[in-house]
C-alpha cells in the first residue's frame, strides 16, 4: 500500500507538469503537502498557474529517490490512512 500511495502522489504531481491540465486543484495541493511532508525535501515551484504551484522536474526526480532510499524506513498506518515512520 506505501508504494501505491506514494507512487499516486507522484503520479498526481507529474501528470500535471506534463500536461498543465487538473480537474482539481485540491488534489495537486494535497500532493505536493503529502511528498513534502514524507520527505522533507520542499518544493522549488517552477511556475505559478492562477494560484496553484508547479513543482520542478528536479523535485519529482528527488522525491523518487528519496522514496526508492527510505521506503523501508516508513509503513503505511491502516488504522490512520497514512504513511508514517518506523519507530
């Protein structure tokens, strides 16, 4: 489940730097919080579209590796909905 949630998020982000289209907003802003949030790693927003921030390409590239580095070190809390850090 922790790849499929991450990998959404992701997903979400690089759908619409590559196509600058998203039917809705809350969900891009909803996934720049969560890749931020899990990785600490901000965004540099490449560009503004009316209010809404576009993470750079080198952004989506870090949280990959980020991701591909740490993945072990998170678990997804079923009980909470969300990905949270190995104790």
């Amino acid at each position: 489940m922790l790849q499929k949630v991450f990998g959404y998020h992701i997903g979400v982000v690089e759908n619409f730097n590559e196509s600058r289209y998203i039917d809705d907003d809350s969900s891009l802003r909803r996934s720049i919080d969560f890749l931020e949030r899990t990785t600490k790693i901000k965004s540099e927003f490449t560009e503004q579209y009316v209010m809404l921030y576009t993470p750079s390409k080198k952004n989506i590239k870090d949280w990959k590796k980020w991701f591909k580095k740490n993945q072990k070190t998170l678990y997804w809390d079923e009980k909470n909905g969300e990905v949270k850090p190995l104790k």
